[in-house]
C-alpha cells in the first residue's frame, strides 16, 4: 500500500512517467499555460483617451491622404512612359533633398521616397492652367505631409500644406506661361550680346518649364510648425 501510494506521488509531480502520462496533471499544466496565454492577449491598454483619440486621427488622415490613388495611379500608368515616370520621381525626391539639406537636421530617406512617390502619382495630372496647378499642387503637398505625418509620428498642418502647395502650384503654372508669352520682350537685350560671343540662350519653353517646377517645388523648402513638439515642451 505504501509503494503504491509512493508511486502516485511520482505521477504527481511528474505527468510523463515511463508508465504513461498523469492526464490530471496535464491538464493542470495545459490550464496555466492558457490562463497565462490569456493574460498576455488581455493586458490592458495604457493609453488615455485623449491619445488613443489622437492614435486614431493619425490612423485616418494617413489613410484618407491615399484615397486619391486607385483614381490617380491608373492615369498615372496610362500616360507615362518609363523615363517621363523616372523624371518625376527624380525631380519630386530630387527637391525634397534638397530642401532637407537646406533645412538642416537628420535627413530623413521615407520622407524623400514619399516626395517621389507622391511626384508621380499627382505630376501627370499638371497642366498649363494655373488654377488647374494650384488644385494638383494642393493634393500633391496634402498627401506628402498626410504621409511623413504617419511615418514620423508629427502633427504637422495638412490644411496649411495643402494651401501651400496650392499657391505654390498656380505661382508656378503662371510664372512659366508668362515667361513663355513675353520670352521675345524679355530677351531682345541681350540678343546682339549672345549673338556677339556665339552664345545660344535656352529656348524658352525650356526656361518657362525650368521656372515653372521649380516654383512648384518651393514647399520643400518650408519646413511647417510640428504640433507635437509644442506637447512634448
């Protein structure tokens, strides 16, 4: 009776024995092991109110700054071809560059990828109105900041980006048509001078396009208040 009773304490404290598996014990062992699974799966959310809120409101601006592209991206691969594709992202990504180093800080690669990206869904919908520029210039800037607000976790102004763009896009579209209409008026004096050392000016639908972008493209260069600094002050 007392080697019987020695060897269920055996099975006890061990479920698998050499003369099989204690089913009482596993499944004490498989009860731990799914309270402490479900309590790892249940731990509560730390978050405030107000941040899971602010969580949120950042989750849907990123997601409405794309809501333009299943109606942009089919025009987009219906008119341009590979190099007209390349030159947008280049000069997107290009100015954003650019305007990151003049800026100064830590240079951020998303946020150049997203300036190409955004370059070549939205620049083939440019045209030579000006207000037809500022609607696509708006677009353009809204969802570039839509985008490096949700990769970057700031608060920048997508309202005031988008104004930005806007004005950016019209100054661009009339700055270059007005060069190309007054082109003749505007170089007569220094057409004897070129003409004197063999020099050939740029042709001016090179000049109006060359003006034209970058104005355009002026926004990378203006770097807007990010809210969250002012929090985190």
């Amino acid at each position: 009776m007392i080697r019987w009773l020695g060897w269920m304490s055996v099975v006890r404290l061990h479920p698998y024995t050499p003369q099989g598996i204690n089913p009482l014990a596993c499944a004490d062992t498989a009860s731990h092991r799914s309270s402490h699974n479900s309590s790892n799966l249940n731990d509560a959310d730390t978050r405030t109110l107000a941040q899971m809120e602010e969580d949120q409101d950042k989750l849907t601006r990123g997601m409405a700054s794309m809501a333009a592209l299943p109606f942009t991206v089919p025009y987009t691969a219906a008119t341009l071809t590979a190099r007209g594709a390349a030159g947008l992202f280049a000069t997107g990504a290009g100015f954003d560059a650019a305007g990151q180093m003049v800026q100064g800080g830590e240079y951020r690669i998303g946020q150049t990828l997203a300036a190409g990206s955004t370059a070549l869904v939205y620049g083939p919908l440019a045209g030579r109105s000006p207000w037809r520029n500022a609607a696509v210039g708006g677009a353009l800037v809204g969802t570039h900041t839509s985008a490096t607000n949700w990769l970057y976790d700031e608060d920048r102004s997508v309202p005031q980006s988008a104004a930005l763009g806007a004005a950016a896009g019209w100054g661009g579209a009339y700055a270059g048509d007005l060069i190309k209409r007054e082109a003749g008026r505007l170089t007569s004096p220094y057409l004897k001078m070129s003409a004197a050392f063999g020099i050939s000016l740029p042709d001016k639908d090179v000049v109006s396009k060359a003006t034209e972008t970058t104005i355009s493209n002026l926004p990378s260069f203006i770097s807007l208040p990010d809210a969250n600094d002012k929090e985190r002050r």
